[in-house]
C-alpha cells in the first residue's frame, strides 16, 4: 500500500496503466486510508473489464408517476383520451402498495399475481383488469427499455374471457334511436318557447336560456350511423376536415386511422345544417376544456335517448361496429380495412359480426351458383357428346 501522510491527512499514491493516481483521502486514520485505496483499485479493475457499478432501481411509484407518464404525455401530447387513460391505470398501480412500495428490480410474478387478485377482489370486468395489467406491461417495457432495473422484470399476462363488444343494432333499433334523439332535441326547444310564454318570462322578466344544441345527440348520432367513426374521431371533427362531400379524418390511433370517408345524403344534410350556426372551428363544439364535445357531454342525453327508444342501453361504439358489420355485405375487406382505419385485416374481423339472416342469404346465393354451374357443365357436356357422336357416325 503507498498510503502516506501529508501534514495531519492521509494521502495515497500508485500507478495505474502507467497513470499516476494521487490523491487525498481527507482522512486522518492510516487504516481507512488504506481501504479507500483499496475500493479505488477495485473500481478501476472493474472499469477496465467492463463492469460498472449497478444503479439503484427505482421505486414503481416514483418511476410510474414520474418518468413514464412523462414519456406517455409526451408521445401522445395530441391524444388526450390516451393520456387520461394511462393516468388512470397508473393510479390504480400507485394505490395497491405492495406493489407501488417495491423498487423495479424487487417486483416478482408473486407480486404481479397479487395486485391480480386484488383486482378481482373489486369485482372488475376481466376486460377493466386486462386495461389495468397493459399499463402494468407497458410501465414494466419502458422500464426495461431504460434499463431501470438490474434484474429481468416479471412478465404480464392478460386474462381470458374478457367480452368484447358484438352488438350490432338492427335497422328498427337505429331508426328508433335516430327518432329520440330528435325528439329530445324537439322537446327542448319546445320547453324554452313555453318558458318564453311563462310568467317569470312575461312578468317576472327572467329570460330563460336558450338551448346551446338542442340536436347535438341527434347530428353526433348520425355522423357515427353512417361514417363508422370512432367516437373521438367524431368528437374531434373540424369543419376544415369536411370538404368535397367528405370527411378528412386526421388524427387517430395510427397512421391508418388517418383516411378519408365519403359522406352520405344524410350526414350531408345534417353538416350543412350545422354549418349555418357556424361559431367554433370544431363541428362538434362544446363548452367544455377542450371545446368541442366528450363522451360525458352527451352521456345523459344518449340514456334518456335509449329509453325514450325502448333498445336495449348500448355505447356509442355499437354504431361503429354496426356500420362496419352492414358494409362487409357488400365491400371487400380491404376496402372495408381502409374505411375503418385499420392496419390489420384480424383487427377488422373483430368488428364484423355476420347476422344469421345475412349467412343465410349468403348460404342461398352460393347454393345457386353451384347449381347453374353444374348444370352448365352438365349441359355442354351433353352437346360435345352429341358432336362426338355424329363425328363417329360420319
């Protein structure tokens, strides 16, 4: 050891691939002097055979809270029902602690398992605690990606026999709806003429308010009926993106979501009514956070509109998955993939759901072809028969 004293401080003095090292250890005692010398060799072997040393993992909690729902807010700063949505699933992480309490490198499939059960225990749809478990996954990959933890993080798994949605809404059940939805719409302005009439209007002097959008449900509905936009496509729409009888659809989930959708008469005529109250850039507008309307702005409207049908209670997703189911009659998939924004045909087949009477009728035309077929062959074989025949007989 060439530990040596300068003054009332330790010092210590060696060569290291024919670097002079000198330097102090601020530290009166030889001996620990001495082992400072030591961890400062060690280190520089381990440096010299690749080896550094290991960070310290970092708590779940503080990594989800911190470093992941930064990169999430980041990486889909134009996606704001992405974002709320992993804030929500990591909020239900941070809220289990024996899961939010252990550093990365800690977390065991026992762990994982457990915060599984206690899922469970809140009695979630499999569907709510698979959402739960993909943030759980998608923390635990940017973890890795990092490098955040020494050790191989667990792997997580979804659970079967999560539901997915197969309603599809019949003719009559979308008609009906349609009717409500106008209905209430009538029934506002309705309410406010009386209101006008009423004494606090005629002697008391209180104007009533003025329905915003008495027919926003009614319009909003129509656009997803006969366009089978998501309904945040919908809920973002612009009127720059509406122009030569069709919608640009510019943002989405993926580069595919971005498309175009030619409009029918029907959404036609309900944009050019909206058009003549024109106040906001967006279609849909609401005097919400982010100005145009949301799922909880119509969410009231759309269940009185359900009852007032008499259908069976349903999300506004079902007009998109109805939409879709109608269009794979008559359109090939990959037409149909483009006009749903997909980027896979198996994600597509996930939202046609073919009618018995559709199968049917499918099953019946085919059973014709096979027919006129057989029988036309049947036909011209007879007739080449006959000409082989005369041939012989000449």
């Amino acid at each position: 050891m060439s530990v040596y004293k300068r003054g009332n401080t330790q010092w210590y003095r060696f060569v290291w691939e024919g670097r002079e090292i000198r330097l102090s250890t601020k530290q009166g005692n030889k001996r620990i002097a001495e082992q400072m010398e030591a961890a400062h060799r060690t280190s520089l072997a381990k440096g010299e055979v690749g080896l550094r040393t290991a960070k310290k993992s970092p708590v779940l909690r503080e990594f989800a809270e911190g470093e992941f729902l930064a990169h999430i807010r980041s990486h889909f700063g134009e996606k704001p029902a992405t974002i709320q949505y992993y804030e929500a699933g990591v909020k239900m992480l941070i809220g289990f602690k024996p899961l939010a309490g252990l550093r990365l490198d800690e977390v065991s499939a026992e762990t994982v398992n457990k915060f599984v059960q206690h899922l469970k225990g809140l009695n979630f749809e499999v569907s709510t605690m698979n959402r739960k478990l993909q943030v759980l996954r998608r923390v635990f990959k940017l973890a890795r990606e990092w490098e955040r933890s020494a050790r191989a993080l667990p792997i997580v798994r979804m659970l079967p026999g999560e539901k997915r949605r197969e309603r599809v809404l019949s003719l009559e059940e979308e008609q009906s709806y349609l009717k409500a939805a106008a209905d209430l719409g009538d029934g506002m302005i309705s309410a406010h003429e009386r209101a006008c009439k009423g004494i606090r209007a005629t002697q008391r002097g209180l104007e009533p308010i003025k329905p915003r959008d008495p027919y926003l449900l009614h319009h909003l509905a129509v656009v997803l009926a006969d366009c089978a936009l998501r309904p945040e496509e919908a809920y973002r729409l612009r009127w720059s993106e509406y122009r030569d009888g069709s919608l640009y659809v510019a943002h989405g989930k993926t580069a595919n979501a971005r498309r175009v959708i030619p409009v029918t008469e029907r959404v036609k005529a309900v944009l050019d009514m909206r058009t003549r109250s024109e106040t906001s850039e967006w279609v849909f507008a609401a005097p919400t956070k982010s100005g145009h309307v949301e799922q909880s702005t119509v969410k009231k409207q759309h269940a009185k509109a359900c009852k007032a049908a008499k259908v069976v209670p349903f999300v506004l997703y079902t007009f998109r998955h109805t939409r879709l189911t109608r269009w794979a009659e008559v359109m090939d998939p990959y037409t149909l993939a483009h006009l749903a924004g997909h980027s896979d045909f198996s994600t597509t087949r996930r939202y046609v759901h073919p009618r018995e009477e559709t199968v049917r009728e499918a099953m019946r035309k085919a059973e014709e072809v096979q027919t006129r077929h057989k029988s036309g062959h049947s036909a011209k074989s007879e007739e080449f028969g006959a000409e082989r025949d005369g041939e012989l007989i000449n």
